[in-house]
C-alpha cells in the first residue's frame, strides 16, 4: 500500500527569537534559518521516516529544486513533483524561547495544482493505497471526489483552517485529522465530550483523530474511541509537531494496527520532534522513535 499526499512544499524562513514580534516593535533574531518545510512535505517525510511508500504531489518554483532533493533524500517518491514559474510556497516562522512558534504564510505554487496532474497521479494508485491532503493547496474537493470515484481511502488534515473547509465533502474522507483549535472551528464547540457528539453524528462514517496538546491524542469513531496521553519532554521548537504525528499515526493506520499503538507511537514521535529545532529536520526516524518508547518502558 501506499500514500499519494497532494501537498505544500514551502521554504521555511525560521527566525529564532525571545518573544513574538509586538505591533510596532523591531526585534532582533537570535538565528536565522532557510529550512524545506509546508504541512504537505513535513508529512510526506514523516510518513517517510515512518517506513510507508509515500508519494508526493505538489509543485515548486524551477529555481528551488534543492528543496526537491531534501525530499527525496528522506525517502519520498517525487515523481509528481513538477516545476514552475511561480513562487514557491514559503513561511515566515517565528520561534520563540519557549518553544512556540507563530507562522505567516504563502500559498504561492501550492495552488497551482491542475486537473492533469491530479489525474496522473491518482491514475498509478493501487485498490488500498490513501489519499492524503492539508489546507495548504487547492483542489482538495476535486481530489476528494476522484479519489472516491477511485475506491481510494482518504485523509484529510484541515490546517490552516478556514472557512472553505465547511463546504468541502467531508462525508466522503475517511480519516479526519484535526487539533483542538480546528475541532471547536468545525463543531462550534470548545467541550470535547460535545465534539465528540457532533462528529459522530455529522460524520458517522468517519473516524475522527483530535490531538490534544501536551495532554494526548483521541481517535474517535463509532465503534468506540481510544485515547493515549502524551510524552512529557522539554519542547524547544514545535513547528512540525503536529505534522510528525499525522505521518506516524497514519503509518500504522493504514496497515490497520491497533488504534492505541498507532497513537502511542505518533505520540512519541511527537515528542521527539519537538526537543529539536526545525520543521522537517526535527522529524524522526523510526528507530529513534522505537528508541524512545524503550526508553519509556
């Protein structure tokens, strides 16, 4: 089996900082990086990392095709990257001394996702092979429904959340990544046991995983939920922390491995993530992370 992830690729402008910029305010960057990064690729290399055939779909600005390469030393198929005239995507991140990071984002050739290349790609899927996709390009409803035409399993992580998430068809994924941030944005809710309800109502055929912070992760479908906490470790920087999860929980879920091993281990991926700096380059490989939950016990 295998992922065809229909994702951004950005270039990353990192600045590191004692506090988020104030209106007004002209602060000094204690380190400046120039890193691959976007939600599409960070997954794509956890998924990578996690040891799942994952193909990338996506596109890049000629110039940038470095960026291209850090991809496909981590281990994804790029066959459906192509190249553009367009700017790339790109983020201006600033992390803080705590650990926190705020992120003013471009879409650039992260929109420009044709109906051709969307063809191709799902073209070469396999009965059993997912569909995965962020916010961060366009034609996700197109995506959505080929795939379903296609009989291909879908997931859909709805970051950054915007309005036009609501009209997506969101019936037809089947697996829904969402923080708690996006969760309350959806229901209208800021109770999980209420989230929880509307979910399953709204979207019964849909299992639903919400990542809790520092307090977990819950996978919530209709045959049950399963919860598992989070690791406590002293976070650096947690730009990729979400998308490190989403890559090594849908590695196991895909081959169908018990919900609360697949949680726990993208748990402690997570977590291993954000003791280091960066978005990509923080994702771990999967004997650290197999490392890490020995080390635990």
């Amino acid at each position: 089996m295998a992922i065809i992830n229909f994702g951004s690729i950005n270039i990353d402008h990192v600045y590191q900082v004692e506090h988020f910029v104030q209106p007004g305010e002209t602060l000094a960057s204690k380190q400046y990086q120039k890193l691959l990064g976007g939600k599409g690729a960070n997954q794509s290399i956890a998924l990578a990392k996690a040891g799942t055939d994952i193909k990338h779909v996506g596109l890049i600005n000629e110039s940038d095709f470095s960026m291209k390469q850090s991809l496909i030393r981590a281990g994804v198929d790029c066959k459906y990257v192509r190249g553009t005239e367009t700017p790339s995507g790109h983020a201006i991140i600033q992390v803080a001394d705590s650990g926190e990071n705020s992120i003013i984002l471009f879409a650039g050739a992260n929109h420009e996702l044709s109906d051709d290349l969307i063809r191709q790609a799902l073209d070469g899927a396999s009965p059993g092979d997912w569909v995965l996709m962020q916010n961060e390009t366009n034609a996700i409803a197109e995506v959505i429904e080929q795939a379903n035409e296609q009989k291909l399993k879908v997931a859909f992580n709805p970051a950054p959340m915007t309005e036009s998430v609501k009209s997506l068809p969101l019936h037809k994924i089947d697996l829904l990544i969402v923080n708690e941030v996006e969760a309350e944005a959806l229901t209208g809710t800021d109770e999980l046991e209420a989230m929880e309800g509307w979910f399953k109502q709204e979207l019964p055929d849909t299992a639903v995983i919400i990542t809790l912070g520092a307090k977990g992760a819950k996978l919530i479908t209709n045959a049950g939920n399963t919860f598992a906490e989070a690791f406590s470790v002293q976070a650096v920087d947690t730009t990729a922390a979400g998308d490190t999860f989403i890559g090594y929980f849908l590695a196991g879920y895909m081959q169908e491995s018990e919900p609360a091993q697949c949680i726990r281990k993208a748990c402690a991926a997570s977590a291993v993530a954000v003791t280091r700096v960066g978005a990509a380059q923080s994702i771990p490989t999967l004997e650290e992370v197999e490392a890490f939950l020995a080390e635990q016990g």
